[in-house]
C-alpha cells in the first residue's frame, strides 16, 4: 500500500492510496488506486505491469514507467527520489510522452511533482 499527494501545477492537491500486488500466476503486477480526483471507475483506476529488461511499465489508462537498478529494484536517484516517466495515446492511439514525475518521501507520505515532459525522449 502506498499513500500520496500529487501536485499538478496550479490543481489543488491530489491524495489518494495505490493497492499494489504481484500476479505470480500471470507474471505481472497490479495497482488498483482510489483518491480525490473524481469518481472510481475499473477502467480509469486499474494499471497492470511487467518488468522488461530493467524497466518495469504498467499500463492503464496512461502508461508509466519506473528504471530498476542492478537487484531489479526500483531504481533510487542520489538524492533518495524515484523518477517516473508517463504517457498518454493520441488521437491514433500511439503513446506520447506526458509527464515526468518524482517521488520524494515527506514523512509516511510518498509526495510528488509531475512536471510535463517535453523533451521528447522515451
């Protein structure tokens, strides 16, 4: 279980808890998150994820994805953040890069800035 707080920009903040578990049977991981950011919908608050290489990319109704260090956990940036790279599909249904998040710890929170990704990598 995790608890956070999202800041979009000038959005009020945006809390909420994300459910993670392994699927061993299906070999992926699954979030399900609940928060204050409009209504529960199975289509809008479920992602289901896989590790790839040293990524590990869950898919929703965006797409995010976090690096994995040498042990195949997620990867801890020197200054104790975790980056988070998103997408979101265009009219065609290709992904685009969206955002750019990081995750610092504040106390038993998990906070994090998403700024948006413009520099056209990913």
């Amino acid at each position: 279980m995790q608890e956070y707080e999202s800041v979009f920009g000038d959005e009020p903040t945006q809390t909420g808890v994300n459910f993670w578990r392994y699927d061993a049977d299906d070999g992926k991981f699954r979030i399900i998150f609940f928060s204050n950011n409009g209504p529960f919908t199975e289509e809008g608050n479920r992602y289901e994820g896989k590790v790839t290489g040293d990524r590990l990319t869950f898919v929703g109704p965006a797409r995010f994805e976090y690096a994995l260090d040498a042990d195949g956990a997620i990867e801890v940036n020197a200054d104790g953040t975790i980056s988070v790279a998103w997408w979101l599909r265009d009219e065609n249904g290709r992904w685009q890069p969206w955002m750019d998040n990081t995750f610092t710890r504040t106390d038993e929170r998990i906070g994090a800035r998403q700024t948006p990704n413009r520099t056209g990598r990913r």
